[in-house]
C-alpha cells in the first residue's frame, strides 16, 4: 500500500510540474496582473508615445496594433459571405445567426493570419512587445505618483 501511496505521489508531482512549465508563460504577466490596484487605462496617445520612444519593440507593436484591422475585416467578410449564403439557401432565423457568428469567427482568425504574413508578425516575439508596453506603462504612471505624492510632501 505505502509503495501505491509513493508511486501516486510522483505521478502527481510529475503531473503537477509538466502543467507548471506549460503555464510557465503566466510568470512574465505577475508584475502586472494579480495587483491590488489595477494599473490606469491608457490611451492611443500613450501607446503612440510608447513607439516613438522604444526604438525596438515600439515599431513591433505599432505592427500587432495594425494586424487589429485585418481581423476585424476578415470577420466582417466572413460572416457577411457565411451569413448570406445561409440566408439564401436555408432561410433558417437560427441557422443564419449560427452561420453567420462561425462565418465571423473563421474569418477573423483567417485575418488575424494574413496579417501574421504581412506585417511578418513571425520575426519576433508578440508576447516580448506587449510586456515591454505594460511595463513601460507601469513605470510611466508609477512614476508619475511618486512624483505627485512627493510634491504635496514638500
């Protein structure tokens, strides 16, 4: 029994570590996510500051910015063609929401793909990008109450 107890207990860890390093991943976000205080939202105007002062990942997420519109496009195209063929050929109320929501799924992620090749989406790292930008932000508005909190001290 003792030698069962042992060998589910390392199935367990074993199990345990291969899920640990497959969300392995999630370490990167703990500086930002999990915090008491939520970090303030941000506007177009500070993500353009953030790529006009970082000459590496500011161009690269200018890029993912932009590979936005050729999602929404390919997901309007898809679930306009999915939609009206469904409409055209069922007449189904349910049937063509149902087309039509697949039709805008497929086609978004469709979008999201041409954009992975046009915008060479692949040459860097995504993840890297946006980090960069919420630790920027976060330095950018921590940095500002310091400050604040500093001048009404003096």
């Amino acid at each position: 029994m003792a030698e069962e107890m042992g060998f589910l207990r390392r199935h367990f860890e074993d199990v345990k570590e291969h899920w640990k390093s497959n969300f392995a991943y999630l370490d990167y976000y703990k500086k930002t996510l999990g915090r008491r205080e939520p970090l303030p939202k941000w506007t177009d105007a500070d993500v353009e500051e953030f790529i006009a002062s970082d000459p590496v990942y500011g161009p690269q997420l200018k890029a993912l910015r932009e590979s936005k519109k050729y999602g929404i496009a390919g997901a309007l195209l898809g679930a306009a063609h999915l939609g009206g063929v469904s409409w055209k050929y069922s007449k189904s109320p349910h049937g063509v929401v149902l087309a039509t929501g697949f039709g805008a799924i497929c086609g978004g992620f469709f979008g999201l793909e041409v954009a992975e090749h046009v915008n060479q989406l692949y040459k860097f790292d995504k993840q890297a990008a946006n980090l960069r930008f919420l630790y920027w932000w976060e330095d950018k508005t921590l940095g500002n109450k310091h400050l604040a909190s500093g001048a009404q001290q003096n």
